[in-house]
C-alpha cells in the first residue's frame, strides 16, 4: 500500500484545502490515478466527491474538519477505493 505524508500549513487550515509541493506532483498523481474526483475518508465517515485541482495543486476538504487535524502533517493512502486521511 502506498502511502504519501503531506505538511500542513496555516493557509490550509485557514481555506480547509489539501495541498501538496510541485516535486510531489507525481506521486499524488500516481497515488489517485489522475482521478478528477475522490471520494475521502477521515475518522469514520467518507466525504464523497471531492474535486481535485492539479493545476493548483490542491483538494477541497472544509475548514471545519481541518480544525479537527492536530498535527503537522497527515498521512493520505487507499484504500477501498478512497483517500485515506491519517
């Protein structure tokens, strides 16, 4: 299972956004298969279809549930078909 750890910073708690360097561009891509959506799971419900922007490089998620996220960096994998969000 491939996983992929990502910095959170301020300008994403403060947009609730998901976003990622330009040298990860790759492994995101490869990581969700191109997709133009994903389906993401965090604690125990899943957040279905969720937009990605590769050309800016980020992924709607809500500012409340970023709140919800202590740490600095989380880990995204997945499984079952969805984005996983450690």
């Amino acid at each position: 299972m491939e996983s992929l750890k990502l910095e959170l910073k301020k300008r994403n708690r403060d947009y609730g956004i998901i976003t990622w360097k330009l040298n990860q561009d790759f492994e995101v891509k490869t990581l969700l298969n191109n997709s133009k959506t994903v389906n993401v799971e965090f604690g125990d419900k899943v957040y279905l279809n969720r937009k990605v922007d590769y050309k800016y490089r980020r992924i709607p998620f809500g500012k409340k549930r970023m709140t919800k996220i202590k740490n600095d960096h989380i880990i995204l994998t997945i499984k079952k078909g969805n984005l996983v969000i450690n």
